[in-house]
C-alpha cells in the first residue's frame, strides 16, 4: 500500500494552504485510487522548506508542486518569496492551509490583462479592487470558483502552504 497523504495538522499549525500558479519541473503523479495515502507533517515541513530554498533563488520567488491527484481533487505545496499573478479558475475550489510565514491574498475585484492560459483558467498581471485578506501560520482560506484571486507577499517575507483543490460539479 503506498502511504503518502497529507496528515492534517491543524491544532499544531503546521500546515499552510496554497494557491500556485507557478510549477516546479515535476511528473504530474497519476490519479490515485488507493482507499488511504498519508503526508506527515514532518514530511510536508521538510518539503516545503526545500521548496522555500528553491524559491529564494528563482526570479519569480516561486516553487510548488502537485502532490497528489485524486478523483475530484489533488492537492499540491507552494512556497513564496514573491507576490504571485493573479488567477481564477472556473472549475476549481481552492483550499490554502498555511504552513509558514505571512502573504495577503487578495480576493474579488478585477484581473488586470486578463488571458485564458488553458480551458477556464485565467491569469492576469494583477488584481485590482479585490478585499484583502492577511493570512498566517495556521489559518484557512477557501476562494470558490469563478473568484479572482492574488497572493501578495511582502518584500523580505515568505509563505509556505498547502493547497486543496476541489472540483466544483459540473453545471447542469
């Protein structure tokens, strides 16, 4: 049995969620159907801090990876040492867990130089007009489809986290 899931550690904090829209080279893994997988928090910690290197030295500031795909879901980790474009997804829930560090996500408004990169995924320059949102270790935000979103992290600042993405049901 392959045992490689994520382990919730939501009372000691050690997760953070993760709205990426940047990925590291990586072999996106296969749909899983195993009926249970797990990730320690000692696993993702160590991850994301060599992601956090990783980024540090990279012009966006930016690495992250999908983890695992599920039916309906997958999940992936992000590290930020840099304000991130802004995004929206038509199909998609996003579930960021913070791990580490500090970034505002801004929420709503309008994406600045807005393109559909692949079938209802826009991404943008930025958002402007959006509410503002500061997240830290241990909070949980959750951005429905069809919603603008940035993350902004502030120069000499970093953000670990988590990410859930839920496909939303198809409309009828």
């Amino acid at each position: 049995m392959r045992i490689r899931t994520f382990k919730a550690a939501i009372s000691s904090g050690a997760l953070a969620a993760f709205s990426p829209l940047v990925m590291a080279a990586q072999t996106t893994p296969a749909i899983s159907t195993a009926p249970f997988e797990q990730r320690t928090g000692v696993q993702i910690e160590k991850q994301a801090h060599e992601f956090l290197e990783q980024a540090k030295s990279r012009p966006d500031g930016i690495v992250s990876v999908t983890l695992e795909k599920y039916p309906g879901h997958l999940t992936m980790l992000t590290a930020r040492t840099k304000p991130g474009g802004a995004e929206q997804h038509r199909d998609w829930n996003d579930i960021f867990i913070v791990l580490e560090g500090e970034a505002t996500e801004r929420i709503g408004g309008t994406i600045v130089d807005a393109k559909e990169t692949t079938s209802g995924e826009v991404r943008g320059k930025e958002v402007v007009g959006g509410v503002e949102h500061v997240m830290r270790k241990g909070d949980v935000i959750h951005i429905a489809p069809g919603t603008p979103h940035q993350t902004v992290v502030a120069d000499g600042k970093y953000f670990l986290y988590y990410v859930i993405k839920v496909q939303a049901p198809a409309a009828k």
